[in-house]
C-alpha cells in the first residue's frame, strides 16, 4: 500500500497537468493515454526510491 498511493497520485496530478497542457497547446485531452504514461512515471519513480533506501540502510549498516 506505500508504494500505492504515490502512483495514485501521481496519475491524478498527472491528468491535471495533461488537462491544463492540452488546453495550452490547443490539442485533445486523452485520459487513456495520459493515466498509462503518468502511472509508468510514478512506477518508475517508486522503483528509483525503492533503490535509493535500499542503498541508504547498506551504508547505514
């Protein structure tokens, strides 16, 4: 559940953030495509923070 609800999040702050570019740019707002490419970014980052602890609690000990 930790590492849940960044990604969560990440897609609703994604989709406002798509939402206001779409507007700027004056294109198509796509709520598939924009909730696919928010939730892999928030993935990822969770994968990057996972490692970054992991390596914290290595030198630690």
């Amino acid at each position: 559940m930790k590492h849940i609800i960044p990604i969560i999040w990440g897609m609703l702050l994604g989709l406002v953030i798509g939402f206001i570019g779409a507007a700027l740019t004056q294109t198509k707002f796509q709520v598939g495509t924009t909730l696919i490419v928010t939730a892999i970014g928030g993935a990822l980052l969770n994968i990057i923070a996972m490692y970054m602890e992991h390596q914290v609690k290595n030198v630690k000990a």
